[in-house]
C-alpha cells in the first residue's frame, strides 16, 4: 500500500497534468493570446478533453464559466476551474466501443450491419437532442465509407471510442 506521502504527490501530480491538459487545449482556441476563448468554441475544447456533455449539460457548464455579464468570451481561469473539477471527477465519460456499437445495432433494423447516410441524418436530425447541420456533416465526414457510402458503424463506432489508458 502507498504511504500518505506518495499518495498525496501522485493527487497533485495528476492535478499538474490534467491542468497542462486543461491549459493546452484551450490554448489551441485563445487565437487573441489574451487567456479567452470565443464561447461558442468552449464545446469544441471540452469535447477534446474526452468529455461528452450533452447540449443540456454544455449549457450548464457554460453558465457556471461565463461571467455575471456574458461578453461572448470565456476567460481561462474560469475554465480551468471548471473543467480541473469536470475531469478530476471524471463526468461526461465517453461512451465505450461496445456500447456506441449496440446504438449503432439498435438503429440497424435491418441487421445489415451498415446505416445509410439517410438513416443516419434522419435519426440524428429528428430524434432526442437534433444535431445541426453543421454537426451532421462534420459527424458524416468523419463515418461515412468514402467506398462504400454508408457508415460502417463498426469501424466506426472504434473510431469513436477513447482509449482510457491514454
């Protein structure tokens, strides 16, 4: 068993990293260098940090990042703080392999073992929580089989899924 000390440099050592992780992603986005970010990119960084909030959730966190006045800008240390507590406490997990591949299967009524981009489109503009337009063709660009034309929604649904050894 770690003795306490240990215990405690491991917490603070992946606080360190999970902060540089926080730090650099956002950086990518800050394209001023004045430590903000354009609100409407925030789900954008949040998704790159291996969180999947829904549109509710990103919503949620949004408002707790953004000032008592929204300027359009979200400021780092707001994020920082947010998302240290987010991904310290593991939320908004994405979904492992099998999981997104039995979706997949659910929605292949006819067990073919493919979706069409129509299925696809349909179901992700009409049910649950709608993806916009824009959404959809960057999720089609990613899943469609340039041969083929469909989504082979085993490849992928490994596409998708995180390595959580990473």
């Amino acid at each position: 068993m770690a003795a306490p000390a240990d215990e405690k440099e491991s917490a603070e050592s992946l606080l360190a990293e999970t902060q540089k992780k926080i730090s650099d992603a956002f950086d990518i986005f800050d394209h001023e260098s004045n430590k903000t970010v354009d609100v409407r990119e925030v789900g954008t960084i949040i998704r790159s940090l291996n969180c999947c909030p829904s549109e509710g959730e990103l919503h949620d966190l949004l408002a707790e990042m953004e000032e008592e006045e929204p300027t359009g800008y979200i400021r780092f240390d707001r994020f920082l703080q947010t998302m240290t507590e987010v991904l310290m406490a593991r939320k908004f997990k994405p979904s492992p392999e099998d999981q997104l591949q039995k979706a997949f299967e659910v929605l292949d009524t006819d067990k073919k073992g493919y979706l069409t981009v129509e299925e696809l489109t349909k179901c992700m503009t009409e049910e649950a929580e709608p993806f916009t337009q824009e959404e959809l063709e960057e999720m089609l660009s990613a899943a469609v089989d340039p041969d083929k034309g469909v989504i082979l929604y085993k490849d992928y649904a490994s596409l998708m899924a995180v390595d959580e050894t990473a």
